[in-house]
C-alpha cells in the first residue's frame, strides 16, 4: 500500500521554502559538509542523512540491540543498504543474508524538512520557531513470511507480519536525532494503530488529538489494538461525549530530541489543553457491531487494502 506524501497530509505545519535561501547562499557554503556537496555524490559514496555510513548504521543497530533481536529471530548476517533519490529521499534498508528484496526487514525512508507550526499552539507570537524535522516517509519492518500468528493477527492495512522492532528503531531515531542536530522524527500514521504503536515515544503536535488519543487507551484499555483499529474503521468506538462515532483525524506525530521541542510538549498551554479534553473524554466501544461490520468489510477488501 502507497502512503500520501507527508506534506500533502501536513495540518498543522508550513514547510518553509528553502529555494531563495539556498539560491543566495549556495555561493557561501563549505563544500566539505554542504547539502550542495552530498546532493551530488556518486552513489557509493552516499551518507544517511548526509552524515551516516552503512557502517555508522551497523554500529547504531548493534549498540541498541536490534542485531541481537533479530538474530534471536532467525535472522542472522544483517546487511545495510543506504541510498537518497533526487527528490532527497533517504532510504536505510535491512537485510538479513543477502540483499534481496525477498530478505528485506526493514524499509526506512526519510527526508529533512524545515517547518512553522500554526501560531495557535504557542503562549505568544515570538515563540513560534522554524522546527528542523526529519519526516519519516515510510517505516515498514515485517517479516519475509506472511503467516500470521493468532495471538497478534493481521492489522488493516498490514501485509506482512512485524518484527516487534518497533523500540529498537525509536532508539535509533534518537540517537540519529542527535547526530544530524535535528529537533525530531515527524510522522503521519496513516492508521490509527500506527499512532498507538508510536505513542510510546511520539506525541500528537496538537494536544487535542493527544489527548483523544490518550482518553482512549484509557477507556478502551481491555481491548487489543487490532479490535481497536477495528472500531477505528468499522465507527463502533463511540464519544460518549458528543454520542458519535470517534473519527481518526491524521496528523502529524513527533519524537521530540531537541531541548525547544521536548519543552514545548511540556509548556504549560499544551498541559491545560491535554488535560481539558483528556477530562472530558469518555469511551465505550461497541465491540458486536465492530464484528459485524468487520464480516462486511472484509467480504469486499483485503485487510491489507483498508
């Protein structure tokens, strides 16, 4: 399945155009540590995020553990591959054995953005900062194999079953975060169970759809996540609130790395706003009609095309 590109899904941030700037200033770089420099490598001599080697990856993969978890699954000899594409789409992929796309474990791609978020979400005006991002593009890390197992079935939209690697590759976000200088990862979970998954680490930029998101989990907490995004998509999980079916609004997700982002989640007017709405916020899923409608769905589609 495709996914929408990140800035046509963006709602709450302006991507800042880089073209005069870059045009005045290209005269005036270093070309020793240049976007203009790495633009133009050969493909051998390409670097992750213009700073990383499959070497640096390697060494990245090991010290949070990710070899290990995959090694323990059967995956032994793990291979790198990087690569950036001229829309400067930067590709880290992870193989085991041989680098084929029938061995492929991982499929990372991500770009480097600037961004102003909307001035509605800071105390004043002169608040507002231009955040540097790193957009995840797309994050897929499944299993060659596409048998299910029935304690953790298939989600809408999955093809493939996951590699429970999720927490190892959120430690090498931060940890990469770190070495380019960036303020964080942003996402668009296209569905609502990639949110939940990402929540663990990421938080809604605006603190509505954070506490929604939260109020949920709360109310909802004896349900598994496949039922969940079930209910997402059947409209069985209802707002007790409003009387109507909660709708899963996309936008954008952040892991914060940078000191300005993690104080922002932390100021005191994204506090009142979770915490008002988070108060207010009540659920109850209609898990028979969920199943209902699911029989439904499913004689039309595939779950891997919802």
């Amino acid at each position: 399945m495709k996914k929408p590109n990140k800035r046509s899904v963006m709602k709450y941030f302006e991507p800042v155009d880089m073209g005069n700037v870059l045009s005045r200033e290209m005269s005036d770089l270093d070309l020793d540590g240049s976007f203009g420099y790495f633009a133009f490598q050969k493909k051998d001599n390409v670097l992750f995020l213009n700073r990383l080697k499959p070497e640096d990856i390697m060494n990245l993969l090991r010290k949070v553990g990710l070899v290990d978890h995959l090694n323990k699954m059967g995956f032994e000899d793990i291979q790198v591959d990087i690569d950036r594409d001229e829309a400067q789409i930067n590709y880290l992929k992870i193989y085991y054995e041989d680098k084929t796309p029938e061995n492929l474990l991982v499929d990372l791609r991500v770009s480097e953005s600037r961004f102003v978020p909307e001035k509605r979400f800071f105390e004043e005006d002169n608040d507002i900062i231009t955040l540097d991002m790193v957009v995840i593009e797309w994050l897929s890390a499944q299993k060659p194999e596409k048998k299910f197992d029935p304690d953790k079935p298939q989600l809408p939209g999955q093809n493939k079953p996951g590699l429970g690697s999720l927490k190892y590759m959120m430690d090498i976000m931060y940890l990469v975060g770190k070495e380019v200088v960036k303020d964080g990862f942003m996402d668009v979970p296209d569905h609502f169970h990639g949110a939940v998954m990402y929540s663990k680490k990421f938080k809604f930029f605006n603190p509505s759809h954070e506490a929604v998101l939260k109020a949920m989990m709360r109310d909802l907490k004896g349900y598994s996540l496949a039922d969940l995004s079930w209910g997402m998509l059947t409209k069985t999980i209802i707002d007790e609130s409003t009387g109507e079916p909660q709708v899963y609004d996309p936008s954008e997700q952040i892991f914060p790395v940078s000191r300005r982002m993690k104080e922002y989640f932390k100021s005191k007017k994204y506090q009142e706003k979770f915490k008002k709405v988070y108060k207010k916020k009540k659920y109850k899923f209609n898990y028979d009609l969920m199943l209902e409608r699911r029989k439904k769905m499913l004689n039309e589609k595939k779950t891997e095309e919802l």
